[in-house]
C-alpha cells in the first residue's frame, strides 16, 4: 500500500501545482502588480520629491535665519590693502636669484 500511494502523490502533486499556477495567473489579470519601483519615471519622481524636500529645508533655515543674511544699513568703507614691508626693498621685475642648494 505504500508503494501505490507514493506513486499516486506525484501526479496528485504535478495536478495541484498545475491549479495553482492557473489560478495565479487568473488572480494576476484581474488584479495587476503596482508599477516598478525601478522605472525611469519612478526615479525622476523621487528625484523631484529630494529637490522639494531640499528646498523645503533651505527656506526654514532661511527663516530662522534671515535677520542675518539682511544687508547693512550703511555700507563699509573698502578696506585699505596690506602692504608687507620687508626689510630690504624688491629688485625690480628682472630675473630673480637662484635660491642656494641645500645640503642633507
């Protein structure tokens, strides 16, 4: 009796795989996946959710920071340019000299 019943579990098996994969294929046309969320336009949508985002946070950090970024009330006279005084004056715009070698 145990020879037969094995015997009769594989076709009862390769039946019952054959109903399942009939009834998700009917269940997978009547009710059809979402869309991929590795497509061209799913990426150009998150990228575009990120820039809003993005921007989002730079105008609440604008807001609570804005009184800083306000421009003077009068503006800064131009700083006068530092001049380093060496203690020998420069030899003009000929070639200049070759530093001495250095020993090791």
């Amino acid at each position: 009796m145990g020879d037969a019943l094995l015997a009769l579990s594989v076709p009862l098996l390769i039946l019952a795989s054959g109903v399942h994969a009939a009834c998700d294929r009917r269940r997978r046309r009547r009710h059809p996946a979402p869309p991929s969320p590795y497509t061209r336009q799913a990426h150009r949508l998150a990228a575009q959710d990120a820039l809003l985002r993005a921007g989002a946070v730079i105008d609440g950090a604008y807001t609570c920071l804005g009184a800083f970024y306000e421009k003077p009330a009068a503006p800064r006279p131009p700083a006068a340019p530092l001049v380093s005084g060496g203690a020998e004056p420069s030899r003009g715009h000929g070639p200049s000299r070759q530093a001495p070698a250095r020993r090791r």
